[in-house]
C-alpha cells in the first residue's frame, strides 16, 4: 500500500474488502485520489468569499453596502472587523445566523453599522475615518472562512484650503511663491486667481519680480469632481515698497537748560510707523517729552542736561526698516539764568560734591554734571 496522503483515507479503502492486487486495486487507488482531489477542490472552492462594496466609492454622509457571496450553507456566525486583525477590539458586530438569530455589536461599532441576516455589513451616513480595510469572518460549525482585502475609500472634501506662507506684505521686487493645500479625497484641482482672474492650475503660484501693482486679493479655489464640492480661501497681499532713510531736522541743536525743544522726523514714505532712539537705543519718554503727530515730532519742554545725546528716528513698515543719521544734541545751562530755582539746584549739588551724602554716583554723568554746577556757582560768586 503507498503511503498514506492526507486527502485520503484508509477505512474507506478498507471497506472495499480485501485488500486487491494488480491494476485493478490501481484503478481503484487512483478513482478514489481523483475523487478526493474533486472534493478539496471544491472545498477550496466554497471556502473563497467574495465580497463587494456597494457602491464602490462613496463620499462623505452617503450609505453603503458590504455584500458576501460564495458563502459555505452552514453559516453559524458572520464576523465584520475594521483592519485586518480579527480581534475582539476591532469587531464591528457578528450576527448569529442560528436560531435564536440576533445582532451583537462589538468594541469597534459606532452606532451606524448593521449586519444583514445573509451576512451584508450595512454603513449609513459613512465619514471619512470609515476608510479603511474591513475583514469578514464566516463561521460554519466546522470551520472558519476570512476574506481581508475589502478596502473602502471614502470620498471626501475638499476642506477649506489653508495658503502658506501666512505673511500678506512682500517687499516689491522680490519673488512672491505661495502653496495652497487641503485636505481631499481623491486629491482636488487647484486653481490660483488673482483680482478673480485666473492665473495657473497648480497648488503653488510663484510670481517673480512682484510690484505694488500686484497687490490685491489672492484666491486658492480647490473642486473635488469626485465629490462635486468646492472650496475657496482669498488672502489679501499688499506688496510694499522699502522705506528710504529718514532725516532728522531740529529747532536748535544747542539748546539751554528748561527751553523747548522740538525734533522732526521726515520721511519720503507713507504707512510707516516712527519711532525715535536716543544714544542707540530706543528712547524712553520722560514726563516732558511729547510725540505729537503720531511720533513724527519729538517734543520736549522743559529740556534737562540729562537729555544731552544722539537722536535718531527710526521708519518700518511691514517689509523694512531705515534709521536717520543721529543728532546731537547739547543741552547747556543759559549764563543769565538768575531765577530763585537755579539757586536751590545750585545749593543741593555742592551739598552733594561736599561728601555729605552717601548717595553713590547713579547714572553714567553725575561727575562732569557736578564739576560744572561749581564751576558756575564760582563765576557767580
Ligand atoms: C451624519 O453624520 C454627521 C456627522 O458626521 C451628522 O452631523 C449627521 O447628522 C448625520 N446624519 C444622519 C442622517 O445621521
Ligand atoms: C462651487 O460650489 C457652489 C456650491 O457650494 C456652487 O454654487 C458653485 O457653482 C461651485 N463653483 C464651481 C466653479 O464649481
Ligand atoms: C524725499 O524725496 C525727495 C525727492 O523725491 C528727495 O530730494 C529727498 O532727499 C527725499 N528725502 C528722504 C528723507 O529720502
Ligand atoms: C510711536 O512710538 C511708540 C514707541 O516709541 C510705538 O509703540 C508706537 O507704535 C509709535 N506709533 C506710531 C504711530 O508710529
């Protein structure tokens, strides 16, 4: 007898009887294997599932169908999985197609899934995180069939298109690239419009070279044929002009101690913003200084020897920035100055030179401040 293959078996030989020599136990031998092969065939056969999506694409909100065919009779339970692992956490729901029949929902079901009496999954109002694999299980009261190959795309989108960068002032002559992106299933068209007139068909519009006459609204119009929907975002560009640098006039540059003084910042460029700098950094308003005009002139009044110093005005606007040349400017005490307050002024400092206050030095000028308060007070004496 040859060995024994795995599709046959050996009680059923045995029930021929004896067992028979020569070519007829052969052709016995061999119907029997053709037969068995037939069967596992066939077996092979039933065990494939066929399934089918229904329709084959949807898009967002819209219902589909999951059928089964080729299913084996004895259909005891049919098991729907999202993915491909058939694990209790990635089961839809089974419906158990022996009697008492009933639905049982598993750890993946979202409320929007039923699974028919002939083993169909039914998905109402599908949203796009339904794409993805899913996995029939068909349980017969022998053995288990799997189909893991029905893929589900969910049409979707197009969302609201984002434009990158997010800047809307460019410097005039230099290159203006912006992307437009968004979220869509399949990938949408992308069109650029610029004062609603259409430029190019691409996600990415480049314009080299751009002047202010290319500022204005700036559409990104995306359409998903697949869906029928369409999106558009506008961005307003405003392409600017660098500031040139700004000059600095003023009423006198030696002034005397409590007069006025008045700085002015000129500037050949409109929508800028002004500020002013003193000894390199930006100026700190005291209770007598001003900015009138929206900071175009600096006021001061009364002016104090402290506010001896560089003075620069600085111009920006969202593109550039310029500083005027500094200014100095020397604050001085008026030689005729006889008034009762110099006097006190005069006073408080020698008290301080005479060493009778512990007060330390504070700032940068205190020393030739105080040499020059007695050389005054000498010359009036
Ligand atoms: C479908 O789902 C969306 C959310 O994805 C929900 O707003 C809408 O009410 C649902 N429609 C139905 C008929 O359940
Ligand atoms: C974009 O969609 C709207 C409806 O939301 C439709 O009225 C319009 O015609 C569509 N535009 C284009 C160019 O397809
Ligand atoms: C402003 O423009 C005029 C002529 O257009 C020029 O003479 C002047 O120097 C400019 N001033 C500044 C601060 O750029
Ligand atoms: C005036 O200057 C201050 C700082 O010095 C600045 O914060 C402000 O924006 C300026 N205003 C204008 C109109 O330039």
């Amino acid at each position: 007898m040859p060995q024994q293959r795995p599709w046959s078996s050996p009680q059923h030989l045995s029930t021929k009887g004896s067992y028979p020599g020569g070519d007829s136990c052969w052709q016995i031998f061999l119907s029997f294997l053709l037969a068995s092969l037939l069967i596992y065939w066939s077996s092979l056969t039933t065990a494939q599932l066929i399934v089918v999506s229904q329709p084959p694409h949807v898009a967002d909100r819209e219902h589909v169908l999951f059928q089964v065919f080729n299913v084996p009779n004895d259909v005891q339970i049919f098991y729907w999985y999202r993915g491909k692992d058939k694990i209790p956490a990635k089961e839809i729901a089974r419906y158990i197609a022996i009697k008492p029949h009933r639905n049982n929902t598993g750890h993946s079901y979202t409320g929007r899934e039923r699974i028919t009496s002939n083993g169909f999954l039914y998905i109402f109002n599908v949203t796009r995180n339904d794409t993805g694999t899913y996995t029939v299980v068909v349980q017969t009261g022998i053995s288990e069939y799997t189909e893991a190959s029905l893929e589900l795309y969910v049409h979707h989108g197009p969302d609201i298109p984002i434009i990158s960068p997010s800047n809307t002032h460019y410097r005039s002559r230099t290159t203006l690239q912006i992307f437009c992106q968004t979220v869509s299933h399949p990938p949408p068209q992308y069109s650029w419009f610029i004062n609603g007139e259409f430029q190019t068909s691409s996600q990415e519009l480049i314009i080299p070279k751009i002047t202010t006459k290319d500022s204005g609204p700036y559409t990104c119009f995306v359409y998903n044929p697949a869906t029928g929907l369409n999106r558009t975002t506008v961005k307003n560009i405003e392409v600017l002009e660098p500031v040139t640098a700004p000059s600095i006039q003023v009423s006198n540059t030696k002034v005397k101690e409590k007069e006025y003084v008045f700085l002015t910042c000129f500037s050949n460029n409109t929508g800028t913003s002004i500020r002013w700098l003193f000894n390199g950094q930006s100026l700190g308003l005291t209770d007598s200084m001003k900015l009138p005009w929206n900071n175009s002139t600096l006021r001061i009044f009364p002016v104090r020897r402290e506010d001896s110093g560089k003075y620069q005005c600085e111009v920006s606007n969202p593109v550039s920035i310029k500083r005027s040349d500094p200014i100095q400017l020397d604050i001085n005490l008026g030689p005729s100055d006889n008034s009762p307050n110099k006097v006190n002024e005069v006073a408080y400092t020698v008290l301080n030179i005479n060493g009778q206050s512990p007060k330390p030095p504070t700032s940068a000028s205190p020393s030739p401040r105080s040499t020059e308060t007695i050389y005054s007070e000498v010359k009036k004496q």
